[in-house]
C-alpha cells in the first residue's frame, strides 16, 4: 500500500509532486513470479560495484580516461586506502544503501526518515542538487517534500533501487507512488520523477524474467512508462549533436535514442553525441543504450559505463543495479564482488554486504 494517503493527498494537492495522473493509476502490464535471491544480491551489489568502479575516474572525458588509464576492467588504486585497489563508495551507493537501511528498519518508505538520514551523515562527493537539498533542510525548510531542489540532475535515480524491493507484488499504482515520493526528496522535478518511476518499474520486471530481455523491450518499455509519467515541462540540451534542442522529457529520450539505433552507434559514439554528464537528459539515454546494447553481458554492460560516460560512477551504478537484477550476483565477476570493501560511511566496512544479506532475508510481504 502507499506510504500514507493523507501525505499523499497533501503533496499532490500542494502540487509538490511533478508527475501526470497517471501515475496513481500504475502500469497497465503487471509482471509476477518469485525473485530468486540472487537476483536481489545482483541488483544491489551490481550498483555499489558500479558506483565503486567508476568514482575514481569520474568526470573524464571517455578519450582522457583511456590515456590516463587504459581500458579499466577493475577497481583503480584508491588514495583513500593507500593506494589499494578496492571498491570504495561515493554518493551513488551511500544514498542507496541509507535507503535500503531505512526501509529495513521502517518496514516501508518514510520519506521523512529518508529526508534525516541523508541530513545526518558525511556524503562522498555529494553533487549540488543534494547539496541545495542539504542547505534547505539546515535553513529549516519542513516538511520533508518542500526540502528537494528543483533540479533536472540524476541524484535521485542513481539512489532510488532499492525501494522495489518494498513491493514484493511487482510494478503496481503503489510502487510508482513510493518510488515518486522517493524522489522528491532530494529532487523535485518532472524528468527526476518520470525516470526513477520508470527504472524502479523495470527493475521489478529485470527481477522476474527468466533471460535478458531484447533491447527493443527494454527502451519501449522504458520510454513508455517515462511518456505517461512525466509532464509536459520543458527541458533544453546543454551539448553535443543535439545542442539547443528544447522540448519535453520524453520527446528528447525518443528523438536521441533513435538517432542511435538509426546510425548502431558504439556507447562511446552515442554518449559523445548526447553527452553522459549529471543531466538526466544525459543519464538516462546513456543507461538505456548501454542496456540496449549489452544488456545481456553484466560485465561489459558496466566497463562500457566506466569508460564510455562522464559521470561514470553513476551511470555505471544504475547500469549494474539492472544487469545485477537479469543475472543475479554470480554473475558479476568475483575479482569485483571480493575487491569491494563494503562501506556505506567511513569506519562501517560490511554494511553493504550486511544490509544485502538482510534484504534478502526480510519477508517484505
């Protein structure tokens, strides 16, 4: 169920929640079955490795990475550790995990605890979104949905996983609302709301299908999900081929991707024809053309994301929380599960492989 109707009622009535009415009425496809367990520790582990593999080279250009170093398949050395190479998390996999935490201990979303917790404790690298989100809460902005910026970056998306797991019912009118909550938090927008209610819905359907799906499913069903969700507010491009072009949302993720399967661009062509920044207008192509194109091979799906895009960390985390949900955590490579130490928060080494494990024990019926 919801999280509370009264809260509901309040937030969309304040008109602080950026989403068509359609999203009360859910998908119109169900998807059911049991998810194996392995599937929950793929899609959970798979961001945090993702997340981890790429922070330490984040924000270069896909040709700078490569020359300063090469093609990279592993964690590279850490200067926080000495110059280990091992998985360390930034932002991407805090928020993630401090959400798993919270619905563990809640037994369902609270966005209001959701809303402290991230307030409460040292962020790696927080972008300026959540950083805007932080300084609304210590000017003492209340209540918790007037605290998320209004911003078009992919904070929220990158961190938003986890709450499919609070819906062991599948994609349904109760997981988008949740998920949609979820969102604002931190983020406050028509394209943030529209693209995490569309990737938890494929998550809940990655964690039931027997095989990686076709890449022509993948992007319909996204894109679809994306086109009754979000509204009709205007976003303008900031770079690449498509410099300038301004429209909805959903008009620019149709536009783009097309052009990508019209030309078979590699993912290194088709994120330097978009861009793979912060933006979700750049984000989100770049997630959905690495799925279209190595959905079906986790390991290659995510160093694509570490080399081929920008902010890499998180493109590479929501990439891995998909590949991790259609193959389940053997199939990532062991060197990557071993190598990750685990942390959420300085000093807490495990907790991620702690909050898995309690996620894959919790009767979330």
């Amino acid at each position: 169920m919801p999280t509370d109707l009264a809260l509901v009622a309040r937030v969309i009535s304040g008109g602080h929640l950026p989403a068509r009415s359609a999203l009360l009425q859910g998908p119109g496809a169900p998807a059911s079955g049991a998810i194996q367990a392995d599937r929950i520790r793929g899609m959970l582990l798979g961001l945090a490795i993702g997340d981890a593999l790429g922070n330490t080279s984040e924000g270069l250009g896909a040709a700078d990475r490569l020359d300063r170093h090469g093609e990279i398949s592993d964690y590279l050395p850490n200067p926080a550790t000495g110059g280990r190479r091992v998985g360390l998390p930034s932002d991407d996999s805090q928020l993630a995990f401090w959400m798993l935490e919270s619905l563990l201990e809640r037994g369902a979303l609270d966005p209001d605890d959701l809303s402290a917790r991230f307030a409460s404790r040292q962020i790696f690298g927080s972008g300026g979104s959540v950083r805007q989100f932080l300084a609304n809460r210590a000017a003492g902005i209340t209540p918790w949905y007037l605290c998320g910026a209004e911003s078009a970056g992919n904070g929220a998306l990158m961190r938003i996983a986890p709450v499919v797991l609070a819906h062991p019912e599948g994609p349904s009118a109760a997981l988008w609302l949740d998920t949609a909550l979820a969102s604002i938090v931190t983020h406050r927008d028509a394209s943030s709301v529209a693209s995490c209610v569309a990737f938890v819905d494929l998550l809940a359907r990655f964690l039931r299908l027997e095989a990686a799906p076709a890449a022509e499913w993948t992007l319909a069903t996204f894109l679809g999900t994306t086109r009754r969700i979000c509204t009709d507010a205007p976003y303008r491009t900031r770079g690449g081929r498509f410099e300038g072009w301004e429209g909805t949302f959903p008009d620019h993720l149709e536009r783009v991707l097309a052009e990508a399967v019209t030309h078979e661009w590699t993912v290194r062509e088709a994120c330097e024809a978009w861009r793979s920044g912060a933006y979700l207008l750049e984000t989100v192509p770049s997630v959905l053309w690495i799925l279209a194109r190595h959905g079906h091979d986790p390991e290659e799906a995510i160093v694509r994301a570490v080399n081929d895009t920008e902010d890499n960390d998180t493109v590479a985390a929501i990439v891995g929380a998909a590949v991790g949900a259609i193959h389940g955590a053997a199939a990532l490579p062991s060197r990557w599960r071993q190598g990750l130490i685990g942390r959420t928060q300085a000093g807490d080494d495990g907790q991620v492989f702690r909050l898995v494990e309690a996620a894959v024990r919790r009767d979330w019926g």
